[in-house]
C-alpha cells in the first residue's frame, strides 16, 4: 500500500511537471548543450555541413578586434551601469520614501522607465542626442554652445547610452529598496535618534547594513541586464560608430543573422553563458542563502 | 537641510519626466508651422502609414498567449516542488534553476535555429514557445503555495478531492496576490519584448508593436518625420502607462513582491 502511493506520488510528480519540463528542456537546457557542442565546429554559408575544429572558433574569436571591443565595451558598460543605477535606487528610494509633498508622484515619475519597453526608451532618447533636431543640441545651441553628435562619435556613443539605460533602470531597483526600507524596525531608527546619533551616522551604521541584501540582490540583477538587453542598440547605434558601442549580445545577433558564423556566434554565446555561471556562482557561495531563490 | 534634500527630490523627479514630456510635445507639435501648435495630424498620419492595428492586436495575442500557457505550467510545476516528493527531485529542481542563471536571452542563436528546425519561423507561436515557462514565475508561487497551511490540503483530501482539484480549489484562490504579480511582471515583460520577436518574424502579420515601431521608424529615416515616429512611440507605451498609473500600487507591490524572496 505505501510503496504503490509512493509509487503514485512519484507518476503524478512528473506527470505535473512534464508540461514545464519540455519547455526548460527545449529553450534552456538542449540549447546550452547544443551551442557547447557547435563552438568546436565550423559552421559558416561555406560549410556543408559542420566542421569539428577543436578550439579554432575561440582562438579566431579571441583574435576578432570586433569581439575584443564588444568585450570591452560590455565591461565599460556593466561598470557604468551597475553600481550607478544600483547606487542611485538607493538614494531614490531614501528620498521617495519620506513624508513629503509630492513624494507620491515624484515615486511615479522615477519608475514609469521600467513599465515602458527598452525599445521606445530608445526612440525617445534618440530624439534628445540627435544632432540638429535633437533636443540636448537645441539646448547647448540656445547657450550658444556649438553642436554635439553624442550617438555618432566613438568617445561619447557609449557613455550617451549608459546614462539611458540608468534612466532606464534606477527605479526598479528604487522599488527593490522600498520595500526593503519600509521593513527596518521603526524603533532602531528612534533608539538610535534619542542616543544622539546624527542621520549620516544612522544611515551608515544601522539603515545601511539593513540594506546590504538588497544591494547584492540588485547587483546580481544589473548585472544579467548589462549583458542580456540590446535592444536599444538596434534602435539606437547598430553598436556603432567603429564598433564603439558594440556589446556581447549585439556581436552574437550580428553573427548569427548578419554574417551566418555559426560557430563564431557559439563561442561568442559560451563566452557570455561563463559569465552568467560565474555571477550565479559568486552570488551562491558569497551570500547569505536567505536571498537566493531556494 | 531638509529643504536642500526636498528640492534635490523634486529636480529630479523633473528630469526623469522630462523624456516623457518631451515625447508628447513632439507627438502633438505640428512641425509645418513655426512655434507651438497641437495637432493630431502626426497621430492619424502614424497610423495610416503602418499596420498599427494589426501590431496590437498581434501583441494581444502574443502577451495573453504567454500568460495563459505559463498559468498553467507554474502552477503544476510550483505544487510539485512545494508539496510533493519524487525521485529526482533534487536535481531537477537544479535545472529549474539554471534558467534563473541564464536568461533566455543570451541564447537567440541556438534558440533561432530551433525554431527553424520546427518549421514554425516567422509565427506567433515561435515568439511566444520559448516563454511558455517562467523558471522566476515557478519559484514565486512555489514560495506562496509553501506559505498555505497543510492542514487545508488535508481537508480537501478528506472531502475527496484528487490533486488537480486541491490545486484549484485551494492552492489557486488562496495565491491570488502572487498570480496578480506575475501576470503584471509577465505581461508588461512581453509587451516590451522586441529582440525575439524581430528576429524570428518576417511579415507584419506576425510583427507585435515594438517590432513594428522599429521597422515603422527605420522607413521613415528623416527630421521632418520625427513628430510621427514620437506619435508611433506613444503607441506602444501608451497602454502600459495608463495602466500602470491607474494600478500603481499594484505595479509597485508586484514589483517589490518579485524582489523579496
């Protein structure tokens, strides 16, 4: 009797999660292994049929002056975003989050960014670093400064779309610190009020740390976007001019759709899945398990 | 002080809304005559020139699509994982997690050429596939069914119902606030969605907005055209903001909701 309810236990179990299964399987995991395996081949419109190779297509990838900027540049990238957005949440949430008129609406306006999808983020910002037409340039003109193409010149094309993606992002990790603030025991705050403490000393020796898991938690999250979200680059550069604003996604869509390197867009992929693995594993073991998933 | 930190609040409240604002002005600034005067000109001219109607409704389509599908399988997937033991548990549980590690994202190219394989290239059904699981949807309605007394299963056992039943009638309606936060998370998600759905479709029929907003604006490449393209933008945003400033509060809890685990 028990070993046959287990035994029913056990059908029902995968019964329940097959329809999930075939999805992750299909989507995630065969994907995975698929591209580990076509990293070592040649897979170009000049093959029939896949070459093995060995490890030619990381040794060329790793020689593509293409690749090496997109590399950089999504460091330059993550660093430029990362901690700002991650920081500048902080500080919204800390003035959203007192009694003061208007705190409501400014609330509302810090976090529409994240309601409304990249792509029209892109648009919009287009029309403000457009030349001519562009709103920053109508503004510098009216000091009379002279005019700036931000999206078109290799020093400025980066920076122009990290500062939209911040835009972009703060507010989603606002409402990360929110919820985060509102859960601090009102009564440290006053025992610390009445000890004398001033608020900068309150914010870093009791609110601060408070916030310490929220902060990594944001970190692993503006982490993934930094090197998952291009659309922005489609509408916006096409990661130019000269491979400025090139980053790790963008390089594998061109590969793929643009030059049908296959294997090149496969190690290009793996490449990007061991930085996931490394985030993940950075944030199993080097954080407290109360924040992770499980 | 205080002042100082109450002005600081509200500059930069400005400047966030400002790209918002400035998208509406030049949506309703007629660009043929000097200085500023509404029109909606730029509107009808927008949606004459694309099959707008025909993004939305694939949009639609697309987004209640998705969320429909994923009801289904995060809720057998979530009660399994909160409630039931089986052989293997442990490591498909891992496997679950690997699509919280790597986001769907990063793999368009092995995930494309799937796709093609299948033969449904440039079908709604190819955009919506990969999303028909929501790892992240998974582990938050595990966490929620975790939270629901056991003792109300075994209540529902007694009066004979068999586990799909249980699920529904108690699982189910006790999880609403979670399943009101994942749909919010899902379908403002999906709505946004343009890399994938650019890449696998191929005629408008397919196209949801964001796409179409894309190929729309690419067509119409010049300065002069730029009060239509901001007009085809609010298109696609337009929807998500009446509804998140209608639901804010909603939006926002969902939101926090997803981020405390």
């Amino acid at each position: 009797m028990r070993i046959s309810e287990r035994m029913k236990e056990n059908v029902t179990s995968w019964l329940f999660l097959l329809p999930s299964l075939i999805f992750l399987i299909m989507f995630t995991l065969y994907p995975m292994i698929k591209t580990a395996y076509l990293s070592f081949f040649q897979s170009d419109l000049s093959t029939d049929k896949p070459i093995f190779i060995g490890l030619k297509n990381f040794k060329m990838m790793m020689e593509d002056e293409v690749f090496r900027k997109a590399f950089i540049n999504n460091i330059w990238f993550a660093i430029g975003t990362i901690p700002t957005s991650v920081a500048l949440g902080m500080v919204l949430a800390i003035l959203v989050n007192r009694k003061i008129k208007g705190s409501a609406l400014a609330r509302t306006f810090f976090f529409y960014p994240v309601v409304i999808p990249m792509v029209s983020a892109a648009f919009i910002w287009l029309f403000f670093y457009t030349p001519e037409y562009g709103m920053i340039n109508k503004l510098l003109t009216l000091f009379g400064a002279g005019e700036l193409n931000l999206l078109g010149n290799s020093s400025t094309v980066l920076i122009a779309i990290i500062v939209m993606v911040i835009w972009k992002e703060a507010g989603f990790f606002m409402i990360f610190y929110l919820a985060a603030l509102q859960n601090i025991p009102k009564d440290l705050i006053e025992a610390s009020h009445i000890d004398g403490a001033s608020k900068w000393i309150q914010f870093r020796k009791i609110v601060f740390p408070l916030l310490m898991p929220t902060t990594i938690f944001s970190f692993v999250i503006a982490t993934t976007n930094a090197f998952k979200t291009i659309d922005q680059l489609v509408v916006m550069t096409q990661g130019g001019p000269n491979n400025a604003s090139n980053l790790l996604l963008y390089y594998i869509y061109e590969s793929t759709f643009r030059f049908m390197d296959y294997g090149k867009a496969a190690a290009a992929t793996i490449v990007v899945l061991v930085i996931m693995v490394v985030i993940a594993a950075i944030q199993f073991f080097g954080t407290d398990r109360k924040i992770h998933y499980s | 002080m205080n002042r100082v930190i109450n002005l600081s609040t509200h500059v930069l409240a400005i400047l966030w809304a400002l790209p918002l604002f400035g998208i509406i002005y030049m949506a309703f600034k007629d660009t043929k005559v000097e200085g500023f005067s509404v029109t909606i000109h730029n509107f009808i001219e927008a949606w004459n020139s694309a099959p707008f109607a025909q993004y939305y409704l694939n949009t639609f389509i697309i987004v209640i699509g998705i969320l429909a599908v994923q009801l289904v399988t995060i809720t057998l997937a979530a009660y399994v994982f909160a409630r039931m033991n089986f052989v293997g548990q442990g490591i498909v549980f891992l496997l679950y997690l690997v699509q919280i590690m790597i986001p769907i994202e990063l793999l368009i190219f092995p995930n494309s050429s799937t796709i093609a394989q299948l033969g449904i290239y440039d079908t709604k059904l190819a955009i919506m596939i990969p999303y028909f699981i929501s790892a992240f949807g998974i582990f938050l309605l595990r966490q929620t069914f975790k939270g629901i007394p056991y003792e109300l299963e075994e209540a529902a056992k007694m009066e004979g119902c068999n586990r799909i039943q249980t699920i529904w009638h108690v699982y189910v309606p006790l999880a609403k606030p979670t399943y009101i936060a994942f749909g919010l998370i899902s379908v403002s998600g999906q709505w946004s969605n343009f890399l994938w759905p650019l890449i696998i479709t191929d005629s408008d029929s397919n196209r949801p907005l964001t796409v179409g907003l894309a190929m729309f604006a690419k067509a119409s490449d010049s300065g002069a055209q730029w009060g239509v393209v901001a007009a085809a933008t609010l298109f696609v945003i337009l929807p998500l903001l009446l509804a998140f400033f209608l639901f804010q509060r909603q939006f926002i809890s969902s939101f926090m909701h997803s981020g405390i685990k």
